[in-house]
C-alpha cells in the first residue's frame, strides 16, 4: 500500500467504527490506547439477556449484583455508568469513587459503595429500568481509573466522563434489556 492508501484505509476503519456505533444506538466513545478490556458480568442476567423486574420499577428496584475481573494494575478507583440507549441515553446509575480493590458491587448495596450521582430521574443513586413502552437496552459501563476522581455529586453523565477521560485504565461493559409488563 501506498503512504495515501493507508491514510484513505484508516480513515475508513474510522468511518466504519463509526457507523457501528450509531447503528448499536449509542454514542462512539474512544478508548484509550492502550487500554484494558475488564469483564463485566452480573448473577442475575447474562450479556444481552432479561434484567429480572426485582431490579426495575416494576419490582424492589434494587441495584443488581455486578462482578467485575481483567482489571488494570494501577487502577485506583472505578466507576459505572449505566445508560438507555434506546431513550437517547437516559442515565439510569452514576456511581463514582468505587475502591480500586472492589470487585463486585452486592446487590441493592452498590449505592453505599461509591459515591452515588444524580440520575435522568432527578434522584441520586440507582434508579432501574422503566421503559415507558417496548423492550430497552440498559448498558452497565464500568472503567477503571488510575486515580480517584473530584466530582460533584449533581454532575452529569458527560462531565463524569469528561473527569475520566485522562484517568481511564481500561473498561468493561454489560448489557442486559427489559420491557414492561402487561
């Protein structure tokens, strides 16, 4: 390949990641280079799979258990985000300042962990699924940080993921769906 195919080829990889993404319904978010892929999962559903009601609204709406390994060497502190795409990405979970040692988050307990944020909701700490109509994606992003990070509790989604930006190690993600009953 010439020096302006390679060029012309990566803008294209781009291009293509891109447009993956929007098809999925989210926004593209870069990795860092060099970042590390943790696994995310969770006891009570698998990737892709129903988030039982005792999570939604439609039940206790208690904050499921998550379990997380693959974490970076130096991660200091974590957090997790968790979003509707399918709502323009509601914010359902910001929780900032988890221990760099945790590695799972009990159920109905993750808000006592870390450092709870305000949700799409207006309330502060885990607010579950309540799809107003169809079946929604409900994606769980958890990244580790090399350092803890200074925000204010009444900060948005964006300004979190502005904070972690310079400290991202790596991150790990989980999706599960659910649609309202009857």
């Amino acid at each position: 390949m010439t020096p302006g195919r390679t060029g012309m080829a990566r803008a294209g990889l781009v291009g293509v990641s891109l447009a993956l993404a929007a098809c999925a319904g989210g926004q593209a978010e870069a990795t860092p280079e060099g970042a590390t892929t943790m696994r995310l999962t969770s006891e009570a559903f698998e990737e892709d799979g129903p988030i039982p009601p005792r999570y939604t609204c439609d039940g206790d709406d208690l904050s499921p258990p998550l379990a997380w390994d693959g974490v970076p060497d130096g991660t200091a502190a974590f957090v997790l985000l968790v979003e509707d795409p399918d709502a323009g990405g509601f914010v359902h979970w910001q929780l900032t300042d988890i221990p760099g040692d945790a590695r799972e988050l009990p159920e109905g307990v993750g808000d006592a962990v870390g450092m709870p944020g305000r949700n799409d909701f207006g309330r502060t700490g885990w607010a579950g699924p309540c799809p107003p109509s169809g079946e929604h994606r409900y994606v769980f992003t958890l990244y580790a940080l090399s350092e803890p990070m200074p925000v204010d509790d009444d900060a948005t989604a964006d300004e979190v993921r502005e904070a972690i930006a310079p400290r991202q190690l790596g991150d790990g993600r989980l999706t599960g769906v659910y649609a309202r009953r009857g």
